[in-house]
C-alpha cells in the first residue's frame, strides 16, 4: 500500500507515520527528515535548503523530487510507502505520479489530518524528538513515560528542530495554505482522498487512520 499524508504543520503527520512504520512495516518517506539530514552532513545540498528550511519556505520541486526518486530505488517493491511531507505543490504531485509509474507502484489513498490552525503554533512549539532514535515527543500532549528518557531507545538526549518557532510556522503554515491545500482536488477527482479529525488524541486519530486502510 501505498498513502500520502497530507497536512499542515503540526498536523500530525510524522506523528502517525512513524506508528504505521511501527505497527504495519511501512517505510515513512519524509522530505523533512531527508532534508535535515542533508543539512546536518552539511551536503551541497543540505547548505542550500538550510536557509530556505529556517525561513519555512518551500525547498524547490526538483531537489525533493530526487531525493524520493532516490528512496523508491532503494527500497523493496513489496514495502509500502508513506510519503510524508510529499507532494506539496502541483508540480511535485505531478511528479510522484511519474516516480510511481517508474518503480511500479500505485498510490491507494490520501489521508488529509484536518487540524484547527490556532492549535498548531502549540503544538509545535512544544515539540522535541529523541536526539538518538528520533521519536516523537511534546511538552504536554506526549511526553516520555519516565521523564527524561526515551521509551523507544532509553536515550536521555533530547532536540527541538530550529525551525519550530513561532514566525517560522505561520510562514509554513502560509506555505502550506497557498501552496499544498490546493493540490487536494488533483486527487479528489481519482476519489481517494479521505479526511481525518487531527485534532482527536493521538490514539483516536491513529484508529480512524487504521479502519481507512483495512
Ligand atoms: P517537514 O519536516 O515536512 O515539516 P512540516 O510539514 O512543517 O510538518 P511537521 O513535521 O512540522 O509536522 P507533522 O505534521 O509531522 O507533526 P508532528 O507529527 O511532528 O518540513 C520542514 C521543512 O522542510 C519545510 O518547511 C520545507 O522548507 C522543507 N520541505 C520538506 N518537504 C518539502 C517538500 N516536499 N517540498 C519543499 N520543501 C519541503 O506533530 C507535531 C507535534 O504535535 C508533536 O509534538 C506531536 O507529539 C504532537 N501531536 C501530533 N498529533 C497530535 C494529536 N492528535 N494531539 C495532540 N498532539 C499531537
């Protein structure tokens, strides 16, 4: 199976694509996670989307584009994939129908995570992730069963990502409005796509997702 994740940031989308990986074997196909990792080895490329990560802009199509192209090569045929982050504009969901015919796939559903805008600045401020498996965390609506330690790898380093500041997510979250929500009637008019409240707990949002793909 095959599924796009689509929402604004904070939505939730690393959130339940990591349970899916978890639970289902599927592979989270994160534009973000691939982006940061660039700009953490300090790649060509990692130093050139740096800045335009830090002012929440959109990084452009083609880089993005490669780099799932990239992923989908190297993965098994058999293993579904959950692109998370991608597509965001037009042209990157014109570009992932080709990638897909290219290795053989078919995308199954688009699942949008309907949140209510004032609660995402919240949630991502109060974000941080395990510095060493990168689980998932917030300061109030998920925190770590013993403080101070990952459940998943029982490290006790822990970071927030530079770019979840207040400013820099109203700007992804204009990004997001004027850029990605109009991609969703691209795949309405296949009928796949399907909403979720994302603004129900964690779990009842990861039940709703489940009963989709059954
Ligand atoms: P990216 O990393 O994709 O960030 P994003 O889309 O802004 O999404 P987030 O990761 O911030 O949010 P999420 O929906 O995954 O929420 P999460 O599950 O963590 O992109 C970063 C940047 O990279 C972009 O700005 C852009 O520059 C560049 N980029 C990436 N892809 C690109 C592309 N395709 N094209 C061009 N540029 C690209 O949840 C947030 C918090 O809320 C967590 O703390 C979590 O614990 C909590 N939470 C989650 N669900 C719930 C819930 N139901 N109730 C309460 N709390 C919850």
């Amino acid at each position: 199976m095959n599924i796009i994740l689509l929402g604004p940031p904070g939505a939730g989308k690393g959130t339940q694509a990591n349970r899916l990986v978890e639970e289902r074997g599927m592979v989270q196909l994160s534009t973000g996670d691939m982006l940061r990792a660039a700009v953490k080895a300090s790649t060509p490329l990692g130093l050139k989307a740096k800045a335009v990560m830090d002012r929440g802009e959109l990084v452009s199509d083609e880089i993005v584009s490669e780099l799932i192209d990239a992923e989908l090569t190297a993965m098994d045929a058999g293993t579904g994939a959950i692109f998370d982050g991608y597509p965001r504009t037009r042209a990157q969901a014109e570009r992932l129908d080709e990638l897909l015919d290219k290795h053989g796939r078919k995308l199954d559903r688009v699942i949008e995570l309907e949140v209510d805008e004032d609660a995402l600045v919240d949630r991502i401020t109060g974000r941080f992730t395990c510095g060493n498996c990168g689980a998932g965390y917030h300061d109030r609506y998920n925190l770590p069963q013993v403080e101070g330690v990952c459940d998943r790898c029982g490290s006790t380093e822990f970071k927030r990502r530079p770019d979840d500041t207040e400013e820099t997510v109203r700007t992804r979250m204009q990004e997001y409005r004027a850029k990605t929500a109009p991609i969703l009637p691209y795949y309405e008019e296949r009928g796949i796509v399907s909403r979720v409240d994302g603004m129900a707990s964690i779990d009842e949002v990861a039940d709703k997702i489940d009963a989709l793909l059954s």
